[in-house]
C-alpha cells in the first residue's frame, strides 16, 4: 500500500512543503511591500506539462484581455499546488483556502501568483535573481 500525506483535509502521494512568504513581494507606487510577512503556504512541489506551458506561453506575450484563458488555466494549476496557508488579505483578513479555488488564486496580484508558481516548481529566491526563465514572464 502507498504511503500517502495529508493536509489535515485530503490526501497526497507526496509530502507537501511549507514555505515561509517573508519574501513575496508587491509594489505599489514604487515601495516594495512585503505583504505576507510572517505567513507562509504549504504546496505540493511538483509542477504539471500543462503549468510549463502555460508559462512558455506568457514568457512570448504582454498578458491583456485576450489572453484571461491561459492566465485561468495558470491558476488553475497553482489551486491544484497550493493545498493550504494562513495568508490574509490585503485588509488583513484570513483569505479561503486556495486548494481547488481558482477564483481565489485569481483574485491575487501578478506578483503573488509569480511566487506561488516559483515555489511550486522549487525555485529559490537566489534562482528567481540569477534569472531563471520564470523570472521573466512579463506582466
């Protein structure tokens, strides 16, 4: 039988990773903004060929309306990932779960969904600075 991990609420083949959000970052007229300081998400550090290429896809374009059904699909993986965490929103208050829930995952910034996919595919904070490819999808 397979060993499988939980999350308290469903269960996984892999273990899944916690990852402190100290360093995701927006910025707003210019000031960088740590907005999950003390936070952190648990996720499933595997990434899927339709998550690659979506990102394939946004690394050759300047994202505008035409393009919400790769932007869908990218969140749509990232809610597959991202199985729990005790981020809070801009108002300060807990924000849902985002297992399964695009439409969470949707509702945040470019930059915190840039986060969320660089720690889903393992990516270091040093990795996104020496240029690594996802380091430059456009926005």
């Amino acid at each position: 039988m397979k060993k499988l991990f939980s999350n308290g609420k469903s269960k996984f083949k892999v273990p899944s990773k916690r990852v402190l959000s100290d360093d995701c970052t927006i910025t707003v007229d210019g000031q960088v903004i740590r907005v999950h300081e003390d936070e952190w998400v648990d996720l499933l550090p595997v990434g899927t060929l339709r998550q690659y290429t979506a990102l394939l896809r946004l690394q050759n374009l300047v994202v505008d309306e035409s393009d919400t059904q790769v932007l869908h699909d990218l969140c749509e993986e990232v809610a597959e990932r991202v199985i729990d965490w005790n981020w809070t929103g801009i108002d300060g208050k807990k924000l849902p779960s985002p297992y399964q829930n695009t439409r969470i995952i949707e509702g945040l910034t470019s930059e915190e969904v840039a986060w969320l996919i660089q720690n889903v595919q393992g990516e270091t904070q040093g990795e996104r600075k020496n240029g690594s490819p996802l380091s430059e999808v456009k926005s």
